[in-house]
C-alpha cells in the first residue's frame, strides 16, 4: 500500500471517528427518512441512513421493497407506506422538523418541481414544503452522469436541470449522499434559528378558518399590523419553545 492510499485510509478513520463521536449531540431531535425508490447502491443508502438513525430520533417511512432491509438498521419506528393513511403520516410530519430522502428518482423529482401530489411518496414531501421545513435529497441516482450527459438529448438534459433547479429555489437540498449526514445537521440547526414572520393576513387566514389561536415559535416575529387585526379579532398569538416539529 503506497503513503497516499495510507493517508487517505487515515483521514477518512478520522473523519468517520469525529462523527461517530459527535452523532449522539442530535438523538433529541426529531428527523423523517423516507426511502421507496430504488438505488443503484443500496449498500451507500444503508450506511448514510445507519448514520442518521444514530444520531437522530428518527421515523423511517418505508416502502414495501426497502422493508427486508429494516432489519438490518435495528429500527424500531417505520410505517410502510402502501399500509399508512394521511392522518398517520401526518401525525410523524407534525412532530419531525426534517425529511430526509437518501433515494430519489425522476419521478420524485418532477412531481415535485411540478407540486404533483398524486403518489403518497409525493405527498409527505409537499407536507412538509407546505409546514416550511427542510427536505434532503441524495441526488446519486437521479443526477445525470458523464456518459448521460455526452449522449443524452440537450432537450432532456435541459429539462432535468429545469426540475433540479426548481426544487432547489423552493429550498430543497440537493446532495450526494455522501454529503447527506453533514447537509442534514446543518439544516437542522439553520431551521431553528430561522425567524417567522407573522403578518396581518395570516391573522385574517386564521379567522377564517374558525380559529382563536395561532400557535408560533418564540423566535417568530409579529408585524404591528397583526399584532392590532389578532387584538381586533380576538385571535391569541401564542409563542412557545416547545414546538419540537415546528408546527
């Protein structure tokens, strides 16, 4: 073995041993991970999924091909998909303040780019695009390769980028999966520092929806403007700290 493979085998033990030694600082905060697509290399998902379960209380949504592979990540907490209704699933989007997906495919990416919500896969995403919380997506198996983009037709290869693009300006991460344990804790700490804004029409939204409370983070901010149209509506802002999901 020649010194560069050497220092190369040495940095990465270093590596892996500071995040292994860092993991547990997240197991009190709440992640989703949502695996129902197929990879190219399952064993790479695994071992990034493995990762994140360590380090985070963590609910995977499975689906039914991914289950026999439940075992091996010793995960206690999964709903499969094909046998979860929306109000289950939405119960773990409320609490979790992050998604996950360690396997993408085109039809993810497109319907998401196109706020398609006509598979459930689909839908747990936008839940969590509509609550404004972070989504992660390992791009491996849906990022054109060298050969891809040598041979490809510009008009796909334009399109794909349009949909990539997409998704990113509504603020999903788009990384390798090698990548995916770092993007994840700082998209974690990102989302609790962020500041909501309330304003005077999200009062006005919550009257009409019939109600008498609007429940923020202590962080958010609230405009004069809804500040007097809450007073005048008899609508109680109430900031709280406990919100672990962000909801």
């Amino acid at each position: 073995m020649d010194i560069k493979t050497k220092v190369k085998i040495l940095v990465q033990q270093v590596v892996e041993a500071y995040i292994n030694d860092n993991l547990q600082m997240h197991k009190d905060q709440t992640i989703a991970i949502l695996l129902c697509y197929q990879s190219q290399n399952p064993a790479e998902v695994l071992q990034a999924v493995t990762k994140l379960l360590a380090a985070y209380d963590g609910t995977l949504f499975l689906s039914k091909e991914w289950l026999p592979l439940a075992n091996q990540l010793k995960v206690n907490s999964y709903l499969l998909l094909e046998e979860s209704g929306q109000e289950e699933l939405t119960a773990i989007i409320e609490k979790s303040s992050l998604l996950v997906i360690p396997v993408a495919s085109y039809r993810l990416l497109s319907k998401l780019a196109l706020t398609m919500d006509d598979e459930l896969a689909v839908w747990v995403a936008l839940q969590y695009q509509l609550l404004g919380k972070p989504i992660v997506i390992a791009n491996n198996d849906v990022e054109p390769n060298v050969y891809q983009q040598i041979h490809a037709p510009h008009s796909v290869q334009e399109r794909l980028q349009a949909y990539i693009s997409r998704i990113q300006e509504d603020q999903v991460k788009w990384v390798k999966v090698s990548n995916l344990v770092k993007t994840v804790a700082d998209q974690y700490e990102s989302y609790h520092e962020k500041q909501a804004l309330i304003l005077a029409k999200h009062v006005e939204k919550a009257y009409q929806d019939g109600l008498k409370e609007i429940v923020v983070s202590t962080k958010s901010k609230v405009t004069p403007s809804a500040k007097d149209l809450a007073k005048e509506l008899k609508i109680h802002i109430n900031k709280t700290d406990s919100l672990k999901g962000g909801t």
